[in-house]
C-alpha cells in the first residue's frame, strides 16, 4: 500500500492522464448521451489535472472555465434541448465499426512503432526530455506561469490572439445563420 | 504599441475584407433586408466595394514589388497572389450571389460576412509563416465555410451538406493540429521555414514523418485529393451554386499556395522524396478516381464536384515535378482554373437552376434561350478539358512537360489519357444545352416558372469566358506578370 | 518529474481514442465531443513540447487552440440544432439525401 501510494505520488501525470482516457473511453461506448457528456468532462477535468502535473497553472485553470464551464455545458443544453429519448437511437454504432477500428489498431501500430524508434532506435539524436523548471526560463516556475503566458501572447503573439477573436465572431455570426428561428 | 508603415501594410489585405465582414451583420440585424431591396443592394455593394478595395490594394503592393511582413505573417508573393486569387473569386461569387440568393428566395447579409470572412482566412492561411497562424488561417477560412454551406436552409440537403462538411473538416484539422503539434515538438519551433529544413534534412526524424503526414492529410483534405475527397460531391452538391464554385476554387487554390510554402523549404533536399513520392501516388489515384467518378454523374454539380477533384491531381503532378517551372505552371494553373470553373459553376446560376434542378436533363435545350452565356460556358468546358488555344490547355502544358523533363513520363501519359477521358463528360453539358430537345414536360413546367432574370450572375459568367479566351490567347503575359514572379521572388530556396 | 514518454502515450492514447468515436459512432453529438478530445491530445503535447524547448509558444498555442475549439463547438451545436429541428434526428447514418 505504502510503496502504491508512493507509485502514484511519483508518477501524477500517468495517473490523471490514464482517468482521461477512462473519461474518453466512457464517451465512446456509453449509450445515453448524457453519460456521453459526464465522461467528456471527467476525461476534460483530467486533462486539466494533467496541465498541473506539468506545472502550465495557467492553462490548468482556462481548461476549467473552457471546458468544464463553457463547453460541456453547451453540450448537456444540446442533449436537453434534442430530447435522445424521443427517438430511439437505431443502434449505437456504424455498420462499418469492424473496419474502422481495425484501421484506428493499425495506425496505433505504425504509431507505436514511429515513438519505438524515435526513443530506443539509433535515429534519437537529441532526445526529448522534458527540462527541468529551472532551466525554462520562468516558464514553468508556478508564480511566474501565468505572466509567461500572458507576455508571449500580448507581445509575441498578439496577430494570432486577434484573429482568434474574429474566429469567436464568425461562430457567432455562423451559429445565428444556422439557428435562427426563421420569422413569418 | 506602435506599428510601422510596412507591418500595417503587411495586414492591410486581411483587414479591409475583416471590416467589411464585421459591419455587414450590423445591416442585416433589421428584418429590413426581406423586404427593401436597397438595403439588399447596399449590403451586397458593400461587400464588393471591401473586396474591390482589397484587390487594388494588393496590386498595388504587386505592382511595387514590395513584400512587407509583420511578425510571422508574410505578405509576400505568395500572400498577394493569394490576396488576389481569392478575392477575384469572392467577387465573382458575390455577383451570382445576388441572382442565386434571389432565385432562392433566401438572401441574408450574413452570407456575405461569412463570405467575406472566409476569404480573410484564406488570405492569412496562405501568408502564415507559422504553425499558429496557418492553423489559424485553416480554421478562419472553414469555419464560415461550414456555415455557407448550409447557409439556405430551405433546401433539405443544405444541413446534411454542412453536416458533413463540419464532421469531416473539423477531424481533418484536429488531424492538422496533431501533426503541426509533432512538428514543433521535435524542431522546438513554430516557424515554417525551420520546420522545411528539418525535413528537408537527409535523415529526418521519425516523429517529424510522422507528424509531415498528418499535416499533408489536412492539405490533402483541403485540396480535395483521394482518399480525402469523399466529402467533395456531396458538399458541393448541398451548397449554394455561387459558394460551390467559391470553395472549389479558393479553398483548393490558397490550400496548394500553403502547401508549397510549406513544402518549398524542403523541396531540394533528399530527406523530402519521401513526401514527393507520395504526392505521386496521390496525385495519380486523384486523376484516375475523379475522372472516373465524374463519367457516370448525372447531376451536373456533382459532374463538376468530380472534375474539381481531377484537376487537384493535375496541380498535384505539378508539385511532384517540383521544378521551379513546374511551380509556375502550378501557379498559371491555378488563374485558368479559377476563370473555368468560376465559369462552370456560374451557368448553374445564370439559367436559374433553383435548389435541386441542376440535373443535365434540366437544361437541354436551354442554350438557345441565352446563346452568349452557353457559349462563355461551353469556353470554360472546353478549357477544363484542355482543348488547345484556350487557359487550361497553357497549365496542363506546363505541367506535363515539367514532369517530362524530371523523367517522370509514365505520370505524363496518365494525365494526358485522363484528360482525354474527361472531354467526354465536359461535352456533355455543351451537347445538352445545344443539341438536346427538352422533355415535353420540362418544357411545359419551364413556361409557368416566371422568366429567369440573373443579369449580374450572366455577366459574371461572360467575364469567366471572357478571361478563359485571354488567358488563352496571352499566356505568356500572364505567366510572366503573376506566376513567374512568384516562384522568383517567393521561393529562394527552389533550386 | 513527468517524462515526455509518458505524455506523448497518453496524448497519444487520447487521439486515437477520439479518432476510433468519430469513426464508429453514429450520434453527431458524441462525433463532436470526440474531435474534442483530438484537440486535447494535441494540446498536452503542445503543453509539453512547450516545457521541452523552453519557450512559451507553445502555450499561447495550446491557449488559442482551447479558443478555437469553442468557436467549432459553437458552430457544431448550431448545424445540430438545426438538423433536428428540420430533421428529427442526429444519426449521422440516417442523414442520406445526398447520394452519387
């Protein structure tokens, strides 16, 4: 017991990362929409734990207010509002599941194999380890994340936050066209 | 913050399209655009005078030659050839808007902001000189896309056609992401000229292969290649005609221009074969399946979905050739094809092919009616099967003897055979509108439909016929004015 | 300390995962929240690779693309709601007009 609660306190990010797929997973094959969402937004809450794990606070906390609070709700007001139980779901998956996830296994082979050689082959000239907190530059040190990331995006990368924002703008002109009640 | 003359005049084409697109939602908040024709007509004015505004500023920046930049975005030959290519096709496209909209009964300002929007996206998709903005540029110029798909929700295809489109796009980009994502992981760097160079190099990494083909598979989708190209038909078919030719055009054009920025980089390093033999073997199953496919079509925009996908396999036997030439034939290519298929879309248009009625069946005959845009429509036919004196022969010219010049024969033949395969289906649409009697019951159905008006589509539609003769006549004044000067200016690393 | 191995697996586990939902289900709703999770996946490489070279891009990145992912979702739910209200149905399989 002692040496598990050890395992886990040493390796946090396996553990919150494996719950995310467990959440992904319950996504996939549950059969009520709504067990859909609440496995959405376990995997989502993982993923956020999983930012903590390697020290990005900042992006941590915008994963909740994003997701959590925007998104999966979005999602649940959707299935609410579609009524599943009003039609009956003629069957959960496609008639072509056989293939799809024989496909989904073999690109994971071929996947598996490119991560083989990138970390156990002679190809792995530099390899990529995550460096430590001290060496990035106040990047990853706790008080400093968020003025890291907030510096990079209003002086770096201040184009791309702004035509971020003209995408938010066409999601909303987009989603009135589509969703407008049409007046008589 | 300050901003310099030339970073300002660096985003100067993203903004004036930008301000328009914003301003338009504001006219079409009142229920006045239903009922008041001027407010239509000042919508649409507006949207044309943004895209007019964009398009003299642009060439004026090509007149000078300058290539100002700002940040990561370069708003060099490429981003101006872009800027123009795109916006000529906005315009085109928002004067058989007008005339389809009415036809339709559905006209709504929003359509043209998204419009306008997208072309923004596509502007900067081809500009970007980082990973951030071409994601960014990808999903600014799909996402209005996805919406004017469905955009005339009378139609019951329309919501499936969006649908579709959205489900299939938005996985092609997470797939894009994944795969820019593996890039940066393994060369530390947003910047796409770095990212070439480490691909270019004689022993890339794995991982950057692998995240090489998950970011080809987002251009293969955007081009429309096989096998990304399942979603192409029933898109085009769902959207309104105007917006059809719009993304057969732009989408595929800045998707290639993006392409070879990014591919450029790498191109004459060893290291990239891998990626060019690919791109052959893309390029050749694109030629055989849409050729093929676009035979047994009786639908004339699904014809014309099919075809669209063929020519992705021309360009992309250009991009194999990789020759500096080639690029420029690649570049010639891409002006032709925006006049013919401009053209070809525009006629569905014209002759008021409402909704689902764009079978061959439902315009026989019709060419007599209105012989000046069957005539401009049979140019436009004539040159995407490559008949000679007309544009697309000029591209499909270059092209192939690029590739016979690099020794890659056998491809040449394939696309010469396609090519002839495809007059067969390209003459079908002359022999109906000419040649063919109508059913008696098209006829009688024709005469209670009121008297189809689209004079702004029909113009539309006579300048498409018209560029296609000029570019035709001319094609060496237009290959050295645009495409040379790009491959020269823009590409310094092309052997 | 994380080891990048790890996060490039479970990133990695994440996509696939996502990408077998998109393929094998029929429900719009769950496609959509599958390509979600494919944007997650990439995002904690993008985390990652971030620590890895030291620079903050890859946040701001990450940042960005939690952006874009809402205005998608935004998008997505709209075309949905639509397809209901003139279709009765979100069943990707039973969405068939278009044929040829």
């Amino acid at each position: 017991m002692e040496n598990l609660l050890a395992f886990i306190g040493r390796n946090m990010f396996l553990v919150f990362g494996l719950m995310a797929v467990g959440g992904a997973v319950a996504l996939v094959f549950s059969k009520n929409a709504v067990h859909s969402v609440v496995g959405f937004l376990f995997s989502m809450l993982s993923v956020a734990a999983c930012y903590l794990c390697m020290s990005a606070e900042f992006l941590a906390v915008a994963q909740l207010l994003v997701y959590a609070g925007g998104i999966v709700v979005l999602f649940l007001f959707v299935v609410m509002l579609v009524e599943m139980t009003k039609f009956k779901e003629k069957g959960l998956f496609q008639v072509q599941t056989p293939y799809a996830v024989a496909a989904v296994i073999l690109g994971a082979v071929a996947f598996i194999g490119v991560f083989w050689s990138t970390w156990f082959g002679p190809s792995a000239a530099v390899p990529l380890t995550l460096s430590s907190p001290e060496l990035a530059e106040g990047l990853n040190v706790a008080s400093q994340n968020a003025e890291a990331v907030s510096r990079g995006l209003f002086a770096g990368y201040l184009l791309p936050f702004e035509i971020l924002s003209v995408i938010l703008l066409v999601a909303l002109v987009g989603a009135v066209t589509l969703a407008k009640k049409e007046r008589n | 913050m300050s901003m310099s003359a030339g970073e300002l005049s660096a985003i100067l084409p993203l903004l004036i399209p930008a301000l328009g697109a914003c301003l338009l939602p504001l006219a079409a908040l009142d229920k006045d655009q239903e009922t008041v024709k001027w407010v239509r007509g000042a919508m649409f004015f507006m949207a044309l005078f943004c895209l007019a505004g964009g398009f003299f500023y642009v060439t004026r920046l090509w007149a000078t030659g300058a290539q100002p930049s700002y940040g990561a975005l370069h708003m060099d030959r490429i981003g101006q050839y872009a800027g123009i290519f795109v916006m000529v096709a906005a315009a085109l496209a928002v004067l058989q808007l007008w005339d389809h909209l009415h036809q339709e009964g559905w006209v709504k300002g929003e359509t043209l902001s998204l419009l306008l929007f997208s072309v923004v996206g596509m502007i900067l998709f081809a500009s970007a000189g980082n990973l951030i903005l071409l994601f960014l540029g990808l999903e600014l110029l799909s996402v209005p896309l996805y919406a004017l798909t469905a955009t005339v929700r009378l139609r019951a295809r329309a919501f499936e056609g969006g649908m579709k489109y959205f489900l299939t796009g938005a996985v092609a980009a997470s797939c894009f992401l994944m795969g820019s994502v593996l890039l940066y992981g393994v060369t530390s760097s947003l910047d796409l000229a770095v990212i070439g160079r480490a691909l270019g190099a004689p022993r890339p990494d794995p991982l950057a292969l692998a995240g090489a083909a998950l970011v080809l598979m987002g251009f293969l989708f955007k081009i429309s290649a096989v096998p990304f190209h399942q979603w192409t038909p029933d898109v085009y078919e769902a959207a309104p005609h105007p917006i059809s030719g719009f993304m057969s055009v732009a989408t595929k054009g800045v998707a290639v221009l993006a392409f070879m920025r990014v591919l450029g980089a790498g191109v004459p390093a060893p290291g990239s074969l891998r990626i060019q033999s690919a791109l052959a073997v893309v390029a050749m199953a694109t030629l055989i399946l849409g050729n093929l496919a676009a035979l047994a079509q009786t639908n004339i925009k699904r014809m014309l979905a099919y075809s669209s996908i063929s020519h992705a396999g021309y360009i992309l036997l250009g991009l194999v050739a990789g020759t500096p030439a080639a690029y420029s034939g690649v570049l010639f290519y891409l002006l032709a094809y925006l006049a013919m298929n401009m053209g070809a879309f525009g006629i569905l248009t014209a002759l008021g092919l409402v909704g689902d009625r764009t079978t061959f069946d439902q315009v026989k005959g019709l060419g007599w009616k209105r012989p000046d845009l069957a005539i401009a429509v049979t140019l436009c036919m004539l040159s995407l099967a490559g008949i000679p004196p007309l544009a697309g022969f000029y591209g499909k010219y270059m092209i192939f003897k690029e590739l016979i010049l690099q020794g890659h024969v056998s491809m040449a033949v394939v696309g010469v055979l396609a090519s002839l395969v495809s007059v067969y289906y390209y003459l079908r649409l002359p022999v109906a509108l000419f040649l063919e009697k109508p059913s008696e019951k098209a006829e009688r159905e024709a005469a209670e439909r009121p008297a189809i008006k689209a004079p702004l589509a029909g113009a539309a539609l006579l300048v498409c016929g018209v560029l296609v003769v000029a570019m035709g006549l001319f094609p060496g004044t237009v290959y050295k004015v645009f495409a040379l000067r790009v491959v020269e200016n823009a590409f310094h690393f092309v052997r | 300390m994380v080891s990048m191995n790890v996060v490039l697996f479970i990133s990695f586990l994440l996509f696939s995962v996502g990408v077998a939902g998109v393929l094998i289900r029929r429900n719009a709703l769950v496609i959509l929240m599958c390509v979600e999770l494919m944007l997650n996946a990439a995002n904690l490489n993008l985390v990652a690779f971030a620590r890895h070279s030291g620079t903050v891009g890859g946040q701001a990145f990450a940042l960005l693309v939690m952006g874009l992912a809402a205005a998608e979702v935004a998008i997505g739910l709209a075309l949905v709601v639509a397809l209901y209200r003139k279709k009765d149905t979100i069943q990707v399989d039973q969405i068939d007009l278009l044929k040829g």
